[in-house]
C-alpha cells in the first residue's frame, strides 16, 4: 500500500493483545468514580464500549450498570478480555465482535457509550450517527481521552530512570521507517482530528468535558515497558516479520542501559472525557 493511504484492516493490532494488559497502565479508580458522579449511574441501564480491546474501560465501569457489552474488532483482544473478566468475577459483560461500522447490530438501547483510544480508527460520521440512535432517554456518548502506554516525567525525582520514550520511538522508526504504520497501511499525517465538528454535525450537544488529575507515580518493569511498545499500533508485532527478536533484542538493551536495574518510574498522565449528549 502507498505511503499516504490507510484503510482499516484485521492486522491492526495483530499480535497486540496479550501485550496490552501488561504494557498498558490501567485507567484509575478515579474515572469510574469521576463518570458516576457527573452521568448520574445508579448501577442500572446498560453500557456500550465500543473498540473495548482487552476490556480495560468495560471492566473498570461495568459494575456501575446493571449490563455491559464490550465490542472489538479484533478476535484476541476480546478473548483477553473474556480472560480478564473472569479473573476479576466480572459477570454482566457480553462481547461481541463487530466493527464500530456494524452498529446497531441487533444490540438494542444503552445508558451510556464509551469510546477510549478507538473512535479515530472507524468512519466517525457513521458511528456517530449510528450510536445516536442507540442511545436511551438520557443517554450520553462519553469520549475517554488518554495515553496508557506511556507516562509523563519530570517533576519531582523518581525513585528510577523514566523510560527513554524518545530512544524507543527511533528505534521503532528505524526498524519499520519514519512514517508511522497502522496495520498494513500509514498514518503520515498521525491521528486525524475534528472530533467536536463531527459530532456536532451528526447532531449531538456538547461537550461537556471533566478530568481526572495525573501525575501520580507509577513504577514499571522492563518487561512492562516492552509491552508497552509491542501494544501500539505502529508497532504491533506482525509489522517487524522476522525482524521481530532482532528488534525485541535491540529494544531490550536500549532500556537496561537506560535503566540497569531494569526498573522505571513515570508519572500517569490526566485522563479527560468529553460527554456528548444527542
């Protein structure tokens, strides 16, 4: 495929999926307790998030409904958030996998929808027409904005080296070439934008936009930091072939001379969240 074009393919986050719940900081208790209080849930309706990946959202707000259904493109992705549910006796999740695109899908009305780090991958003005419609009396579209990959420094000192993000971000370029890859296709220009312009044409009110602070310190393994890196996107496995040991070896050196020990600390970034409502 040219480089300037991209189209939405299944080895998008090929390989992805056992890396992300390891690599991926989780999102707070904070937000669940922070879209509680501003949506007004009483542990009733239903919840949709949609492009769900391993559950990380579903699960952290799915005891705050009555139900919950989690959809994702990718087939390993929900089998580990299946796994992951489980784990924690989560029970009133449901999973399907259905493209944003395939909405409604039969899935009927919901209290609230949620989209964290997934609405950019799917033709926006469809999805957000088609949610619309699948949103109860009082229903709310709720935008989750965030970076779980990786952390901020600075600040106070950290009990260890942050992680050298800018070292591993030219190393992935080196290995897979300076424009960042997305599946079997590019992303030149990066994430595209013009979120609220959307929305509002496909007729939705706001947003109303609340936070929850960062800046609290996590600490993190090599091994984490790893599958940080491998839980992206632009660098999931499937797009170094049989480079893929040479770069994990590469990669692997890099941190431990960034850090001998092995051990990094940074700080979790904020979280914000846009509510819509139609």
């Amino acid at each position: 495929m040219p480089i300037g074009t991209w189209e939405w393919d299944e080895t998008l986050y090929a390989g992805s999926a056992p890396h992300y719940s390891v690599g991926r900081m989780p999102y707070p208790p904070e937000l669940a307790e922070a879209i509680r209080a501003e949506v007004g849930l009483d542990g009733t309706g239903r919840l949709l998030d949609v492009g769900c990946g391993p559950g990380s959202l579903t699960l952290l707000l799915a005891p705050l409904f009555a139900a919950a259904v989690g959809v994702d493109a990718d087939g390993d992705m929900l089998a580990e958030a299946r796994r992951r549910a489980a784990d924690r006796g989560i029970g009133n999740v449901e999973w399907r996998r259905l493209r944003g695109e395939e909405l409604p899908a039969g899935l009927g009305t919901f209290r609230a929808v949620t989209f964290a780090q997934s609405f950019h991958w799917m033709d926006r003005p469809l999805v957000a027409r088609r949610v619309r419609d699948m949103l109860a009396d009082g229903g709310v579209w709720l935008h989750v904005h965030a970076s779980t990959h990786e952390g901020v420094s600075g600040g106070e000192p950290l009990p260890h080296p942050s992680p050298p993000w800018d070292r591993v971000n030219g190393l992935v370029a080196a290995h897979l070439g300076p424009v960042r890859r997305a599946g079997q296709g590019y992303l030149p220009t990066g994430i595209p934008s013009g979120e609220n312009e959307i929305m509002r044409g496909a007729g939705y009110l706001g947003p109303t936009r609340f936070e929850v602070e960062g800046g609290q310190v996590v600490e993190r393994s090599l091994d984490e930091i790893v599958a940080a890196v491998f839980s992206l996107s632009s660098s999931a496995p499937h797009l170094f072939g049989d480079r893929l040991p040479d770069f994990e070896a590469e990669l692997r050196d890099l941190l431990l001379d960034a850090s001998p020990t092995g051990r990094f600390a940074e700080r979790r970034r904020a979280v914000a969240v846009d509510l819509w409502r139609p």
